[in-house]
C-alpha cells in the first residue's frame, strides 16, 4: 500500500503518489513523461510524445457529449526540486519520500512538486474514469515550465483542437485566475580570473535560515533573497576592509525561486582579519534586526576558509558595486487589481566561476514597457563595467478577457457545489496559458487549482481536502461542458 492510500480522492492521490515516485525536476523529465505515456498506454488512449517530453492524451467524448466542443485540461510535469541543508537524497536520480497527516501531504525533507505534479494527477484520474460524463478531453502535460515553460514554448499545437483550456496550476482555492504577468530570464557575466593568494586570511560567509519562496507568489511577502542580500554583506564588508579579495560566491538553483542560502568566501590582509571579524558579528546583528519579522530564521555566519586563490581587489569592487546596486523583489503595484504585484523581479541564482561573476534573474510585469525597462536596467548595469548579457524564456503576459463563455461555466459550477461566489483575479506568478493563447486562436482559458503552500521549498504542503473539493469541482465542469 502507498503512502497516500487512505486519502481521498483515491485515484488522484494513487497517481499522484506515482508521480512522485520518479525524479522529475525540471530539465530531469524523460522519466515522468515516460510514466505518462505508459499510462496512456495501459488505458488504450491515443497520445503523442514530442522531442521535448511533453505528452498529449486525447479521449474520446462519452456517450452523449458527441458534438460538445473538446476541453484541454493542462498542467506541467516537471518540479522545482529544493532541499533542506540536511538531505542526502540526490534529486536527479530518486523519487520523493511523500508522507500525510490526513491534512496535508508534504515530502520529508524536500519539495513537494505539488506545483504541478496535482494538476497531472487530477487529469490522469479523470481520463482512467469511464463513469464520467465528459465532452472530447485533450489533456496537455508540458516540461520544464518552471524554468523558462520551454515545454509550452517547443509544443506543435496544430492537432489540439479544444478552444477551452482549464489549466489546473494555480494554489488557492476558490480564486480563478485569468490574467497573469509575461516575464523572461536574464544571464549576466562580469569577467574576472582568481589569481593566487599569498598570507592573506580567508573566511567563509554563510547565509542561511531564510523562508525562500516562488518569486512569483511569495514576492510580496518581503522575504530576503540571500544571493542578493549577500551581495550587500560583501559591499559593506569591502567598505569595511578595503583589502578585501572574492574567493568564491554561490548561491539558488532556479531563477524563479528567492534563494534561501548563499555561501561566499573572501580573503583579506591579516592586518584587517579582527575587523572583518568585527563587521561580520555585528553585521549579523544587523541583519537580524531588519528581518525578525519576514525571516525569523536568518543566521549570517563566519569561519575560517582555506582558499588558495582570489579576484584581485579592483575586479572584485567593481562586481561588488554591481551586485549592492542591483534592484531585487518588487517594483511596482497594480491600480487595476489592489495587492497585486505588477512588476519584480528575482535574483534566483549567483556563481563565480573561472571566467567571472555569473548572476540569473527572473523578471515579472503585466505592462510591457515595465518588463522592458528591467531589463535595460539589467542590461546596463553588466555592460557598464564590462560584463556581458543574455536573455532566455521571454514569454507572453496574458490579457483579461472580460466576456468568457468558460468562464461563467467555471464560476456557476463553484457556486452551485459551494454556495460562495469564485474570486476572479490575476496573478503576477507565470502560468502558460499566455503561451497557449498566442498559439490557439481564439482559446478561452482559466486557472484553478486546490490550496497549496510554500510552494518550490521544503516546507511546501498540499491541502487533502481542499485537493478533493477541487477534483469535484473540474468533474462538475467537465459534466457541464456539453
């Protein structure tokens, strides 16, 4: 018996548990696109596996439903894969330990991959069900959505036929999301070769205990991102030493993701070892002090390090400068929809490495023009001192579409099951049905999905209940689509 046996739904839950039971972090999906496949196979649906890993299952309408128009259900089958600093488990070649309270369902020491590994359960559970009364169902599983939606990007759309779409990957419940933010992926360069040490000191600085987050959904919740709070601690310790050299600087894994840790090592004359000492404790305090609130957990620590070699004092300033003058986290609000974040943007992941200073952000606006000044933000600050920029995954804001035939389906469906009224609302986190629209003429399309937590972090939770009222919910809808 699986560990998520007793929950209910069943299938959803039994799927579900498949799902986790192979790696599938983004980049990493030939397993669970072929788990896919396999169950296709198994349930005499047709289906096609494209180069990229993205499957597509088509079932045939039930009896009835003959000539209602198809719906494509959709989500993404690859995971953010976080870990805690504890974990051995190598992500890339095992599957997740799942474990439940009857609550929640989480995984021990690791992300979840509930965003959207649900989504994918949800739909397998629907077309293994011969009972339901279903118009034609085309169901979309995209790759590598959390790094750019490459999957939705490489997709040859030309044999969908559906023009509703309900994509099942937002994390409320009860909120339906038709709008979100276009957004793109910036890699910067600043040049610069470590040279040999000779007597200095070097420490080790280590950023730990923050809460991390989506930079999408977690953005505004002012939470520190320690690649971009470390470039702060190394500006002032510089300020502090000025013979301070960097040895090395690393820190996240994924660019949508606001860092939980960063590691940096520097070496500085022994004449101004006690007072890098002296700034780091106090620094420390500092900083705990600004995040008591929003990172309770943060803990800046300094020891010895045992580098060999370092940035000469010039490159390293100049890298320094660029990282404390860096924008991070959120720009601007939106007037149309009040709390919403409009325009941010997210240092997700920092390296020193042999030929310099490489850096990775996602940026995030619903205005064309904020997205586009980002990035000239980004642009100039690398090439002003030298460095080098290029840009991946630059996807399409999705449009509110104020009349939707789907739409009002969706919401008369919720309020009949819940006696409450949905939330209609836009989201600034990324969802690829912006993508879908610019490739399907005239696709109706709406989000929605059960309540989810933390989501690309350890302590990310799925709510069972809610998981239920919501696989309720996309059945009614489906039954309601004649």
């Amino acid at each position: 018996m699986g560990v998520l046996s007793n929950l209910e739904p069943k299938p959803v839950f039994e799927y579900f548990e498949q799902l986790c039971s192979v790696p599938h972090g983004s980049g990493n999906t030939r397993a669970i696109s072929d788990l896919c496949v396999r169950f296709a196979r198994e349930h005499g649906l047709r289906y096609r596996q494209d180069a990229a890993n993205n499957v597509v299952i088509w079932k045939d309408a039930s009896p009835g439903y003959e000539n209602a128009e198809p719906v494509i259900l959709q989500g993404h089958i690859d995971m953010v894969c976080a870990r805690t600093e504890d974990c051995a488990k190598d992500m890339t070649k095992e599957g997740l330990d799942v474990r439940t309270d009857g609550a929640c369902v989480w995984a021990e020491q690791t992300s979840l991959g509930g965003d959207d590994g649900i989504a994918v359960a949800m739909t397998m559970a629907i077309l293994a069900d011969d009972t339901l009364p279903h118009p034609p169902l085309e169901a979309v599983f995209t790759v590598d959505e959390e790094v750019g939606m490459d999957g939705a990007f490489a997709l040859d759309c030309s044999d969908l036929k559906g023009r509703r779409l309900l994509n099942i990957d937002s994390e409320e419940e009860g909120v339906f999301t038709a709008s979100c933010a276009g957004g793109a992926r910036i890699d910067s360069l600043l040049p610069g070769t470590r040279l040999p040490l000779s007597g200095e000191a070097a420490y080790r600085l280590t950023l730990t205990g923050l809460l991390g987050g989506h930079s999408g959904v977690e953005i505004d919740k002012g939470r520190a991102n320690a690649n971009h709070l470390m470039g702060r601690v190394l500006f002032m310790a510089k300020r502090a030493c000025p013979g301070l050299r960097l040895s090395e600087l690393r820190g996240g894994a994924f660019d949508n993701v606001i860092c939980r840790e960063c590691v940096a090592e520097a070496a500085v004359p022994g004449a101004e070892a006690a007072d890098f000492e002296r700034f780091a404790r106090e620094f420390a305090q500092t900083l705990r002090n600004e995040y008591a609130v929003s990172d309770p957990g943060l803990l800046l620590r300094c020891e010895s390090a045992a580098a060999t070699a370092a940035l000469d004092g010039e490159t390293t300033a100049r890298m320094l400068h660029v990282l404390f003058s860096l924008p991070q986290g959120v720009q601007e609000m939106s007037f149309d929809f009040p709390g919403l974040v409009q325009t941010s943007l997210n240092m997700g992941v920092i390296a020193l490495e042999a030929d310099g200073l490489h850096y990775t952000y996602s940026i995030r606006s619903s205005i064309a023009s904020q997205k586009e000044m980002l990035r000239r933000k980004l642009h100039d600050a690398a090439e002003y001192v030298g460095g080098t920029v290029s840009e991946r995954g630059d996807y399409p804001g999705w449009q509110y579409r104020k009349d939707s035939a789907f739409r009002a389906i969706v919401l008369d469906a919720y309020r009949d099951l819940t006696g409450r009224e949905g939330r209609v609302d836009a989201t600034h986190g990324g969802l690829e049905c912006g993508l879908f629209i610019a490739k399907i003429p005239g696709l109706d399309a709406l989000s929605l999905g059960p309540n989810l937590s933390d989501v690309h972090s350890p302590r990310e939770r799925l709510d069972v209940a809610s998981t239920q009222r919501v696989y309720a919910l996309v059945r009614e809808i489906l039954r309601r689509c004649q």
